[in-house]
C-alpha cells in the first residue's frame, strides 16, 4: 500500500528506444522492491494458523502481525530527516542484512510479546531500504528512465503483496510456521546480495539548496493545511487496508467459506489487478486532478465492502479487488501529491507521510481488531467504511496540482 513514483507520461512508452538494457534493469529494480517488503503482509495470510498458535484471539494476532507498521512509521520519519546524510547502498545493504536477524528469530518467538518485538525490528528494517532504495532512484536515474524504472519498482511492492502471501501459505502448509520464517530470513539475504551487485556507490545528491533545518520543514508541512490533510489521508488509507486484509482470512477459514491454507495463499491472486491500475494513477491526476482521482479510487473500495459480507466466495473475492484496487490507486494519488505540494525538503514532507500512513495500519490493526472480536466481521466493515469516508472528506483539503509532476506510488498500499 512503501513512496514508489508512478509517472505514467507517455515518454515512458519511448524509454526502451534510448536506455540499454531496461529491460534486465526493470528486472532487477522490481526483484530488489519485492525482496525489501516481502515480509510485510506475507504473515498476513498465515494469520489463522499463528492465532492457533499462540491461542490467542484474532485481534490480538492481527495487531502483533502488523507491529511491523509501527517499526516502519518511526523509521520513515527518521530515514527522511537523515537522508541527505546516509549512503544509499551501504544503507540499503545493512537493512536487508540486519532484517534477515528478526526475520530468523520470529521462527523460535516463544510468546506474543517477543513475536510483536521482532516485527517492529522488521518494520524499522523494511522502512529503511525502502526509503532509501526510492532515494537512490529518484537521484540516479534520468528523466527519461523515471518513470520506466519506478514503475518495476511498483510492481515489485505490489507483486510482494501478492507472491509473498502465497509463498507464505505454501511453505507453511508443507514444512510448518518455523520453516517459512527461515524462507524468508533467505530472501532478505537474497535481497543484500542483489543490492551488493547492482546498486553502484553514489554519495546522496542535494538536489537544492533548502533555506530550512529538518525540523523547521517538519513543522512547516504540519502548518499548511493541504500537506495535514494529505497525512491524515495516507492514515485512513492503510487504517482501511490492513483492516480489510488482516480480518477477512479469519472469514475466509471460518464457514461457510472454509478455505484452507493453500487456498487462502491464492486468494491474494485479488492484488493481480492492482498492479495494472495502480499504473495509471499518474495519468489519471494528470488528466483529472488529484482530489478526482482520489474520490473515484475510494469509491471503488467502499463499494467491494458490502461485497464481503457476502457467503459466496466469488463475491467475497471481488470485494477483495475492488479494496484493492481503489486503496492502491488512492494511495498512489495522495503520496504523489505530498511530493508536489511540499515546496521544500520534499525528502522530510514524505518522510512524515510515511510515517503518518504506517501509522494508521498500526491503528487500524488495533481499532479494527477490537471491533472484529467483540462485534463481528460486519462491525470491522463498517469501520473501513468509516475510515474511507473520512479519507474522502479530507480529500476537499487538497489543492489541485499541476499535471506535470510525477506521481509516486505505494508499498502496500
């Protein structure tokens, strides 16, 4: 929902004409954003069989699951007011080392309390690679390359939703929980070999000269009205995702619905749409404005809610694509305009959003979950509801943006 630019000009048609070998370097760009953020939703579609155990409730599993969000709101505030000063590879690399560390240990986690421990030491590891892998591309590739090479960086995060849920399930339903945390601790290492090879040392670039300090451009953005708005829409955003798509595996494993585990890993084949439209955002600002898009991307979520009340699985699944869908697209949309609106110190404006959007999935996981196990599925429903609702309200706030910026993208949403 990690932000990942989604410039969709039509110059990016033209870039196979004129860079070499953009095809082998999509190829790697997409395998290192998938390698960074695998970890952060694939536990998801284990959920059912954590709960079990650990014998604790859903709410409780759900909010440990996505402790990683709350690792990942510290360190993308954190990344985005030290970039100009940290070294893109060295950076990348040592996250992608050190997150294989909490990765492995979640194998042998003895009780919830250690479990929520490791995947808030995930969440700080993701961030960081994250944040720094969209620095480095921002700063290192041309005009032209922009867009080609941050679109495979989008398909790469939203094929990690997708991929990583199924892997997830298949590794645990044939060799067990502890096995797929050692999977995964690999593919972090697999990650940092990767970065080793094809990521060249470059010093961060100052792009311009800013008149301000960190922390004055921090407390500038929460002054100007739009920049809040957009924070507080990044909040509902993922608030609405992780409560869709921690809670409905317990309502796809329970009756009548009764999947399994291998079938609740293809179930996540509901992102397969996203990474298609997720692509047009930028063209959609472009053409219509950024509040439009929002409101149109939102609406497609809350209309696949009531869909997943459904006792037909074929329903259930296309509510799935539709949340999807609208999520990505809106999230999409709202990162991008940060990016135009923040005058100055653009690094820090979407630093703070990051963390304010991982923020609100750390919250949703929290509210929502309470609402699942006290009230049932239907109440958390209308807590997403809720959330969308206030999304589209605070879109009013946003200040129409000039069709010529490019338009980043999510991590998850």
């Amino acid at each position: 929902m990690t932000e990942l630019s989604a410039a969709m000009k039509s110059e990016t048609m033209q870039m196979r004409a004129h860079s070499p070998g953009v095809a082998l370097r999509s190829l790697v760009i997409g395998l290192t954003a998938f390698l960074t953020v695998v970890d952060l939703f694939a536990t998801q579609a284990i959920l059912p069989s954590l709960t079990r155990h650990y014998n604790v409730t859903p709410a409780a599993m759900g909010f440990a699951v996505n402790a990683s969000t709350m690792g990942m709101a510290v360190a993308g505030l954190v990344v985005g007011l030290l970039s100009p000063h940290i070294d893109r590879r060295l950076g990348i690399l040592l996250s992608l080392v050190l997150l294989a560390i909490p990765t492995s240990l979640l194998a042998s986690a003895p009780d919830l309390t250690v479990f929520t421990m490791l995947r808030i030491i995930q969440g700080l590891c993701m961030a960081s690679a994250f944040a720094l892998t969209l620095a480095y591309l921002g700063e290192q590739c041309s005009a032209m390359d922009a867009g080609g090479a941050f679109a495979a960086y989008i398909t790469g995060n939203v094929a990690s939703n997708l991929i990583g849920r199924l892997v997830s399930a298949a590794v645990v339903d044939s060799f067990g929980l502890a096995s797929n945390f050692y999977f995964f601790a690999l593919l972090n290492l697999a990650g940092a070999v990767l970065v080793y090879f094809t990521i060249h040392r470059v010093k961060p670039m100052h792009a311009m000269p800013t008149t301000q300090s960190p922390w004055e451009a921090t407390i500038a953005h929460w002054r100007d009205p739009s920049l809040r708005a957009a924070f507080a829409i990044g909040f509902c955003i993922l608030f609405a995702f992780i409560g869709t798509f921690t809670f409905v595996n317990f309502v796809l494993v329970r009756a009548p619905l009764s999947l399994g585990r291998m079938d609740l890993g293809f179930v996540y084949f509901v992102f397969a749409p996203s990474v298609i439209t997720t692509l047009f955002a930028g063209r959609a600002v472009a053409r219509f404005g950024a509040r439009p898009a929002i409101w149109s991307a939102l609406a497609v979520a809350a209309i696949g809610l009531p869909l997943m009340l459904s006792s037909h699985l074929a329903a259930v699944l296309t509510g799935m694509v539709l949340v999807g869908v609208g999520t990505f697209f809106a999230q999409a949309s709202a990162t991008g305009f940060v990016g135009q609106a923040a005058h100055e110190n653009r690094g820090v404006a979407s630093g703070t959003y990051l963390s304010c959007y991982f923020l609100g999935g750390l919250v949703g996981s929290a509210v929502l979950g309470q609402l699942f196990d006290r009230f049932g599925w239907a109440a958390c429903l209308a807590g997403v509801a809720t959330s969308l609702a206030v999304a589209a309200l605070l879109t009013v706030r946003l200040v129409s943006t000039p069709p010529s910026v490019a338009y980043p993208a999510p991590s998850g949403p």
